[in-house]
C-alpha cells in the first residue's frame, strides 16, 4: 500500500472532527498562489524562506490577512538546545514590519530544525501562540497592544511584544 501524503493523511483525522476539510497535494507557488484570493485568513509554516516570501508576496497582492509562525533552533556549545519561536500578523495594510521577523533570504533555512530534533513542544507552543493571536485579531480575546509579532526565548524563558500595528 502506497504511502498517503502528509496532507492527505492529516485531511483523514481532521475531517473525522469537522466538515469541509479538503486537502490539496499541490506545492502553493507563484503560479497558483491567486487560489487563496478566497481565503479569510491564513497560517504560514513553512521552512522555506524563498517559498515564505512567495507566499506571503501574494497573499498581501490578494489582500487576505495571515500569520507567519518561526522557529530558530539551534545547539549551544554544550549541546543543550536554545533558540526561538515567533509568530507575526500582517494584513495588506500593515506589513511594513514582515522583512524585520519574517526571513526571504535563500540559505536561512535552520539546518538543526531541519535534521528531525524532536521539539513537539516548541511546535505546540507556536501553534497555541499563532491561533491565540488569531482570535485577538477576530476580537475573540481583546487585544491591548496589538502587536505584530511574539518571539518566545527558549533560554531566557521570555515572551517579548513588538511593535504595535
């Protein structure tokens, strides 16, 4: 038996739990990015800065509000892991701030991230800090400083706001 995609295989349980989930197989690149334009909202996690930028670039052109989630790990000299997860809103008219949190370089891809480290955890983190933010932006939760972007510290165990919108 073939091997399901990623995508399909995660349409199967979450469809279990909730109506309409469709999964797509397709890569979103420039030449398919304008299938989004009907999108309310959008999470970008992607650890490809050139495909970030891709995405990010057209979903401002389209107008649909997004957040981008980060993570940097990497090993301190005596192994133990340090590093960061952030998490940064932009909507088409406030996003002057994206090149300052959100990486387009090629070559910034983090190579420990990449090497299958198990931080489950830091995964988990990013997504409750990402959805948390989310719902500040619907007014599910009210948002006092509306800042754009969150950086969690691993070693220094900080939270840290920037800028507001």
């Amino acid at each position: 038996m073939a091997k399901p995609y990623k995508v399909e295989y995660f349409a199967d349980i979450y469809g279990g739990m909730r109506e309409g989930v469709i999964s797509h197989r397709d890569y979103i690149a420039a030449d398919n990015i304008d299938d989004l334009a009907y999108f309310g909202f959008a999470f970008i996690c992607v650890d490809e800065p050139p495909a970030c930028k891709v995405i990010t670039d057209g979903l401002l052109r389209l107008g649909v509000p997004f957040i981008v989630v980060g993570m940097d790990v990497r090993a301190a000299p005596n192994g133990e892991l340090t590093g960061q997860v952030s998490t940064t809103l932009a909507t088409r008219e406030v996003n002057a701030h994206l090149p300052l949190y959100v990486s387009s370089a090629q070559g910034q891809a983090n190579n420990l991230y990449e090497s299958e480290i198990q931080v489950a955890d830091l995964n988990a983190l990013n997504a409750t800090l990402a959805v948390i933010r989310w719902k500040k932006y619907c007014g599910f939760y009210r948002d006092g400083i509306e800042d754009v972007n969150s950086t969690y510290a691993i070693d220094v165990h900080a939270l840290t706001k920037n800028g507001p919108r």
